[in-house]
C-alpha cells in the first residue's frame, strides 16, 4: 500500500522545467494526490488552463486511476497519440507516479509536485525506500531517476569516481544511479541536463515526522 503527500511546486519553478518545451501532455492521479487536492480533475484543469494562458499547447490530459500501478502503460496507451505529439509529460502525481510513467515512456517528464513522504509496501513486512521525501524533487532534470534514493550515496551532482562499468563502488550488484541517469537522459536527447550544477541539498525541507492536514 501506498500513501503519498504532495505539494505543487512553485508556479515559477514548473515554468523553468518547461522553458523550451512547446507540446505539454498532463498527468494526474486519482488517488493520494486527488485527497490532497495536487494533482486531480480539478487540478490538471487548473494547470491547463494556466499554462494555456501562457503559451503552451496542451496536447491532451487525463487522470490515471492509480499512476503507481502495473496497469499505468494500458491506460497511458488509450491516450498514445496525444502523448506522441508532445514534447514533454507534466506529471501531477506523487514521485514514484512521476518514475513509473517515465519507466514505461520513452518521454521527458517534469514532475508539477513535490513529494513530502512516501513508502511502499514490496511484500509481508518488506518496504521499499522509494523517495526521501526531501520535498526539492528533481526528477525533472534526472530523466524520472531519483539519485537521492537510488545511488548510495545520495549524490545530486555524478557520477562520482568510483563507478565502475555501470556498477556502485559500494554495492557492485546495485546499478550506479548516475550511469541509468546518463544513459536515460542520452536515449531521450537531454543530455545537456546533467550540465546543471545542482545545490546543496536541504534535507531539513520538510520536518520528520511529515504531518498533513487538509
């Protein structure tokens, strides 16, 4: 089971992740995000709208019924030819909704939401780290691959010198989160992301335990 709590990013910010990019195919989520009022029917008409106002052509939008499921690529595939004709998925759903479209999708996605806790349940009494919860998402500009859970070192700037033949210097039967994020970014013609210096991350962004209330 899974339960995520989003917050929509800057409005400037989501801007900056789509400077260049013309054709926007929204995402959203009927789930968590739809709860927590980021990321539904209201929301993605909300987002429409407003980047309709600034330019964009918005060259569809649905609503997945569940975005983190092992059906997303069906319902993705009913929506296939707007998908096509756009340069870019704005996805409204939680972080691991944002990575499991881009693991099924050979297209850039920028993430509209922060995620601020998140866990998922892989089998009896097993759970699985998929986000960090930092609430600084960027996703967007690591082609959908989160490298502050999936390299061992948290690293927001790589690869770091110890890789070897696409291998963690740590873990050599983990796949090095930088080389899946170069070759990822290489396939999808954006390599030149990774040519942004990244920050100083703030883990403190959201204090522990995470607390919501509507």
């Amino acid at each position: 089971m899974i339960r995520s709590i989003t917050q929509q990013k800057p409005e400037e910010e989501v801007d900056r992740l789509l400077d260049g990019l013309g054709r926007v195919f929204i995402i959203g989520c009927g789930t968590c995000v739809t709860l927590t009022h980021t990321g539904g029917e209201a929301e993605v008409k909300a987002m429409k709208e407003r980047l309709t106002g600034k330019g964009k052509m918005i060259t569809g939008d649905m609503v997945l019924p569940v975005a983190c499921d092992n059906l997303t690529r069906e319902a993705l595939n009913e929506y296939g030819e707007q998908i096509d004709q756009s340069d870019v998925l704005l996805i409204m759903t939680c972080a691991f909704g944002v990575q499991t479209i881009a693991s099924q999708l050979k297209k850039m996605v920028v993430p509209a939401l922060d995620t601020l806790f998140i866990g998922k349940e892989i089998g009896i009494g097993r759970f699985d780290e998929i986000c960090t919860q930092c609430g600084t998402c960027i996703l967007g500009e690591t082609g959908g691959i989160c490298p502050v859970t999936s390299c061992h070192k948290g690293l927001v700037n790589g690869p770091c010198g110890g890789t070897n033949n696409g291998k963690c210097e740590i873990d050599n039967e983990k796949d090095c989160a930088w080389t899946l994020i170069y070759n990822r970014l290489k396939e999808l013609g954006r390599l030149d992301a990774m040519k942004k210096l990244q920050k100083p991350r703030n883990h403190q962004g959201e204090p522990s335990p995470g607390k919501y209330m509507l």
